[in-house]
C-alpha cells in the first residue's frame, strides 16, 4: 500500500459523481433549515408568517428569471425535473389531441435522459395519441443529427432536446438546433432538458423559442425534491396536480418552501459577478484537465468518450482500454474516489444506451466510467482527486491489471495455482504450475487481454488452452488466445485437447462427460494421485446441474457421465464449473452433493437413468420457462442470516479474540488500496487477503482452514456474504459476514 492510500482516511470520500446528484453547500442547508425552523410559514397564509413566505417564494422566482434569462414566460415550482418533464409533455400532448396529422411523432435525442423517451410513450399511451415516439440519431460526438429533424420535425406534435447530457457532458448548438426546427415546423412544442446545463452555460431561454425547460436542484447544490419549469408565454399548459390552487392554479401542493430557499440562495450565488464560490469555464476545464493527465499517467490506454470542446467542462466520460468499470470502480472506491459507471439515473443497465446511441464500441458502452464534479469543486479537492488516481499505479502495476515496466514481487500471488476469472457469470479458470506452466480452461474474449499480461508479467509459459464444450451462448475465445500465447503448437481437436499434460507437479487428464452437450467434456486435474480439480464446463454447476434441454442435451447421458466422474472424484476435489451464477466461487465434491439432492441421489445409486431423466427433464422445462438461464441452474437458494455481523460487533469480535482473522475477500488491487487493518485497529498480520477468484486455490492449499474463526470483508457486504455463506457449507462454522462491508463501517 502507498504511504498516500496508508495516510488516507476512507471516510474522506472524493466525491465526483456530480451529475448523478451533488451535495448541499453548507451556506444552503443553512437557508434550507432556517426556513423550516424559522421562516416556515404557508406562502397561502394570510397572516405575516404566511407573507414572509410567499415574499420568499416570489423573490426565489424573480431570480429564477435572472439565472436562465427568463424576462418573459412562467417559472414554476416543481419536485424535480421528472415532474417538469411529464407537465411539459403531458400539456403538449393534451393541447395536440385534435391534430391533423397524418403520421404524428413524438422526436426525442437518442441520448436523452429515460424520464424523456419514456413520459413521451407513456402519456402518448394514456392519451391514446397514436403517434410514432422517434429517437434522433445523434453523431459519433453525441451531437443530433440536424438533417434527421429537418426532415421529420414537420410530423412532430413535439421535440424534445438537452441541452447538456447528463453521461458525457456533450452540449448541443441551441442556436442551431433552433434554426432547423423552426425552419421546419414553427409551431412544434420544443422542451430542452436543461438540468445539467444549469451552473454551467449561460441560457437566455426567453430569446428563443424553447416552449418548455425543466431543471433539478439536487445536480446543482440544493436539496432533491426541488426543481424549476420554465414555460414559455402562450404555450400551451395543462396542470399536471391540481387541488388547492397553490401556483397560481398550475401546480397544486403547499410549496416546498425549504426547497424554495434553497434555491434561492443557490440562485443569489449564481446570479453574484463577484462570488467566488462557482468557478470559471477556464477554472474547470484546468480541472479537467488535470484529471484526464492523472487518469493517463495512471491507467496509460484510456478512451475518452466525447471530445472536451463539445462538452461541458465538468465531465469526463471514459473506458480504461484493458480493464472493466467494475475492476476500474473497485479501486476507485477502495481510494475513496466516487464515479459512476455509465449512468448513476439510469439504475440497472449495465451498458450505456448513450454511448450506444455515440456508436462506441461495446467495451466502451460496457465499460464507461463517468468521472463528474460540480462547478462549485475546488482546486484543493481535484487536486487531491488526482493524488488518488496516481496512488493507484503501483498497485495496478502489482497486480497485473496493466503491463508494468517491471515485475515486482507483489505479482508472485497473482497467478501460482488455480485462479478463476469471471465474465458475467461465466467462468474462466488458469492453473499454473510451480514450474509457472499455464493451463487455461474455458477462455472467455474479453479476458484475452487480461490473460496475455498475466503471461508476460509473470514469464508463465502456456502449455495447453481447453474448452470443456462448444458454449452455445457465446463464441470460443480458445483459437485466438491459443493463437496468441502459443502460436507454433499445432491446434488440438475441437476443444484443444492433444492429449494427458503433464505439468511439474500436476497431470491433466481428460474424461468425456456428455449431457449437458454431446461434446462435453471435464478436465482432471491431479495432484499427488488425487484429484485436486475437477473442470466441468456446465454438466455441474455451484448448487445444480447443467441444462440438458438445449441442443445436444441429454439427460440420459449426464446420468452417466455424473456416475463416471464420481468414480474418480474424491469429497474435497474442487470443482470448477463454467459458470458460477451462485458466486460461490469454491465448492468441493462433497458439498456440492449436499447442495444438489438429485446428483446426490446419482452418486448414491439411489436413482435408476430413467428416474434421473424424467426428474431432470421436468425440472430442466420449468426452470428453463421460469428463470430462462441457458447453461444451467442452481435449484437452491443459499441464506444463513446468523452468520452476518454489523460493523459495532464485528469490531468488538476482533479486539476480543485474538485468533479471529479479518478475511478480505476483494481483489488484491482493492485491498492494497484499503488501509484495512487501521480501520478495525488490528495489527496487519491479522488481516488475510484472499480474492474469491482465489478461494478455490486456498482451499486445496489449505490456507484457510474450518478450525479458525474469520471476519469476511468487502466493499458492499454482498460478495462477502455470499463467501461466508459458502464457506459455511464447506464446513467453516465460524465464518461471519460484516454486514454492509466497508460502506457501513462508519
Ligand atoms: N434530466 C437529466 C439530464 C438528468 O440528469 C436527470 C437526473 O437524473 C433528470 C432529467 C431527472 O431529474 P430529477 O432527479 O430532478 O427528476
């Protein structure tokens, strides 16, 4: 670890996910609370208390006008942009009802915010307009194709537009955008998403013809729940709430006053020439500047996704070229940097429908991470950020994630016995021999690159590259990575096999176990005459079975194959399945029984092949309608809620009993990031470090034994329930989970 990383404290986060919400400023949350506890009338009031209120509600408005260049029009108190959103379109289509159009659009940016797109379908479904919603294609720059709207904004009931994406930073031409809409369809309702333009570009919005503007508080230092609708004068307006008559009749509600204030306050500092407290374009974008320099003296091969004079200078959008979001924000939080991975709005998509829409490379869309601050940073906190970032280079060089100059001897760990890597559930295993002799099972395509370092870092030499079948649901990275670390050895069949390896001290041999496919096949790897490892692609999986009902699957023949492979297993032969959707990330023959009662049942004789396969095949057609898992299912749901400690006991737990050890089960560039053993105040050698991808090796190297006591640690508390949870079943009855991992540690 880095004396910087060692010196840090985690609890100081270097927050920089600033599009996805920021924090109150201080001078803010005063306003806010002195509004709630002092000045906390009814703006409906008619008494002095209500007065003072309304006063500040009107003087709040008045402002709003100032900020956004809005001398004419309404400005309207909302909870947020997505509320402005659904009024701006909900009065359009409403207004558009009796249209004479033949063929009615709906034009939003394809890289609009979701509330967009999705508040165009919806209201254009309840309202039964019948009208086409249609994305705007946008250039490899994120910019909207201006010819696309021209040629279909005359169809348009309404256009919606942003004016700053929210992923990118990527701001469009209003001006220009202007002209083409208006030169096609003067009366189209235009709504431009302006929140993340706010506080970062200078907006006059009544000088244009922009019908409609939301804004959001919470992305620019006031409070969630609070937002602005700007309105232009005449355009069409239906209230989206109604009810007491509060805002003049268009949006019912007793106001959000506190809000309000905070607004206020937030807009005095906008609108104040001398304050300081809100930087210059040129401030930022040194910002910037100096983040994309710390990024590339730290990661080397980065993409940047959007060009930084199209954008606004407080993002930064990125891929590292050879490593995942997941690996890249795994160390960034273990730095106590915060960013986000592609869209912090969008929860639950994994890939970036805005760099999709950019026409990026999957890796890109996959693998994006948005790096965001607020106009309000200061020199001292980038400065800082940067810091981090650079911290990280040793310790990325140390654990193989990016070629380093040199091999340290940090990189000794990585590779030596059985490692697995994982893609989205699918399971790729290395072993490597004492005598840094490489076996590779199962490759997957996005870990090629990975693999290759690990080869030319540690000096292994590749003897043999496998597959355990033809996986039916993604194409063999087997030729190419066999290409690759081994391009004069002749090709083997199918799946590379050219016959029993022999390592230093180890043999590989090769037994044919059809059922989950005709060709597939498992890999024994033995030690010392016993199976220590067992590769068995998708005919057993953590908890389950392979599927049979696939092309090639065949019940009857896995009930074989599973008998055949039991002669030859021993209970604590490890077995490496192809997937690993239980994240066990170990399980060894014996409890792998235990937790699939029809393989059990196999092994035991207790099953005849045609029982077997009417029993597999039912559970096979269920499982496959309901959980629609291709390769395979684990039937049981692993749980053991009495294993989990929270941070309070855990800590008491380890200060109390010296031989109870903190097992950190996150990647070794996540630990080495981390000052563990100072956050639970234990001396260092009571903290262990073993990675899932590591577990399987720990077991049969008996690193980790069921006689001692650990405290498994992560970042979120959920790898390492899952962990404890397994080593549970492995008989380990003293392993705990801290409960909410790092996060809650307070
Ligand atoms: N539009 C953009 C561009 C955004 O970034 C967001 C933020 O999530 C929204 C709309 C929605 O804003 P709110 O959270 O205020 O509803």
């Amino acid at each position: 670890m880095t004396d910087v990383l060692k010196a840090q404290d985690v609890a100081s986060q270097i927050y920089l996910d600033a599009n996805a919400t920021t924090p109150v400023l201080p001078r803010i949350a005063d306003v806010v609370s002195h509004t709630m506890q002092v000045c906390f009338g009814n703006p409906s009031s008619s008494h002095i208390t209500g007065i003072q209120a309304k006063h500040l509600l009107e003087q709040t408005r008045s402002k709003a006008r100032q900020v956004i260049g809005a001398a004419s029009g309404e400005i309207l108190f909302t909870s947020g942009a997505t509320e402005g959103i659904q009024t701006a379109v909900v009065s359009t289509l409403i207004a558009a009802k009796n249209h004479d159009k033949k063929k009615p659009v709906l034009l939003y940016g394809a890289t609009e915010h979701k509330a967009v797109p999705n508040t165009l379908a919806h209201w254009n479904k309840v309202l039964g307009l019948g009208a086409e919603v249609m994305a705007i294609p946008v250039d490899r720059f994120g910019k909207l194709d201006l010819d696309f709207i021209a040629a279909h904004v005359g169809d348009a009931l309404m256009i919606c537009t942003m004016a700053v994406n929210n992923e990118t930073g990527v701001a469009q031409d209003l001006d220009k955008l202007e002209q083409v809409i208006r030169a096609h369809n003067p009366d189209v309702a235009w709504m431009v998403d302006c929140v993340q333009a706010l506080g970062k570009k200078a907006l006059a919005l009544s000088d244009t013809t922009i019908d409609y503007a939301p804004f959001s508080g919470h992305k620019l230092y006031a409070p969630k729940g609070i937002g602005v609708l700007y309105i232009r004068q005449g355009s069409p307006y239906t209230p989206f709430i109604a009810g007491g008559g509060q805002e003049g009749g268009m949006r019912s509600g007793t106001e959000n006053l506190p809000g309000i204030a905070g607004l206020n306050e937030l807009f005095s500092l906008l609108n104040d020439a001398a304050s300081d407290v809100f930087k210059s374009h040129d401030t930022l974008e040194g910002y910037r500047r100096a983040l994309a320099d710390a990024l590339e003296d730290t990661f080397g091969k980065i993409t940047f996704h959007h060009r930084f004079e199209d954008s606004v200078p407080t993002t930064l959008n990125f891929s590292v070229n050879e490593l995942t979001s997941k690996e890249v924000m795994d160390l960034f939080d273990a730095a106590g940097i915060r960013v986000s991975g592609g869209s912090a709005c969008s929860s639950g998509a994994n890939r970036s429908f805005v760099l999709d829409a950019m026409g990026l490379s999957n890796w890109q869309s996959e693998n994006a991470i948005r790096m965001s601050f607020g106009p309000a940073a200061s020199e001292e906190e980038i400065a800082e950020a940067c810091k981090r970032i650079r911290a990280l280079k040793p310790i990325l060089a140390a654990n193989c994630l990016v070629i380093s100059d040199s091999a340290t001897s940090g990189q000794e760990a990585c590779a030596m016995g059985l490692t697995q890597l994982r893609h989205q559930g699918a399971c790729c295993w290395l072993y490597v021999s004492a005598a840094r002799e490489l076996v590779v099972i199962d490759p997957i395509v996005e870990l090629i690159p990975r693999i290759e370092k690990l080869v030319v870092n540690q000096g292994l030499k590749t003897v043999v590259v496998l597959d355990t079948h033809i996986h039916q649901e993604r194409i063999s990275a087997r030729a190419l990575l066999q290409e690759i670390l081994m391009p004069d050895v002749e090709e083997g069949n199918d799946l590379g096999w050219n016959g029993p390896v022999t390592l230093a001290d180890a043999t590989l041999e090769r037994v044919a176990t059809p059922g989950h496919s005709e060709d597939s096949v498992s890999y024994l790897l033995r030690q010392n005459d016993k199976v220590a490892y067992c590769f068995c692609g998708d005919l057993i999986l953590p908890g389950g079975l392979g599927n049979t009902a696939i092309a090639g699957g065949d019940a009857a023949k896995m009930y074989t194959s599973l008998i055949a492979l039991a002669e030859k297993l021993s209970p604590d032969s490890v077995i490496c399945s192809g997937h690993d959707y239980q994240q066990c990330f170990a399980i060894n023959w014996q409890t792998q029984q235990q937790q699939a009662p029809l393989l059990k049942r196999v092994v035991a004789g207790a099953i005849s092949g045609e029982e077997f396969v009417a029993e597999k095949s039912a559970s096979d057609d269920t499982l496959q309608t309901e959980k629609g898992v291709l390769c395979g299912y684990v039937d049981n749901a692993f749980s053991d809620a009495h294993a989990e400690l929270d941070a309070a006991t855990a800590k008491s737990k380890l200060s109390a009993e010296p031989d109870v050890v903190l097992l950190d089960i996150r990647e070794p560039y996540e630990h080495d990031a981390t000052p563990v053993a100072s956050l639970f105040g234990i001396a260092d050698n009571r903290v262990l470090n073993m990675p899932l991808s590591r577990m399987a090796d720990a077991l049969t190297k008996g690193l980790i034994s069921p006689d001692n006591s650990y405290v498994l640690l992560c970042r979120s508390g959920n790898r390492s329930r899952q962990a404890a949870v397994n080593l549970r079943l492995l008989g380990f009855d003293k392993a705990y989970n801290l409960k909410g991992g790092l996060a809650l540690l307070g």
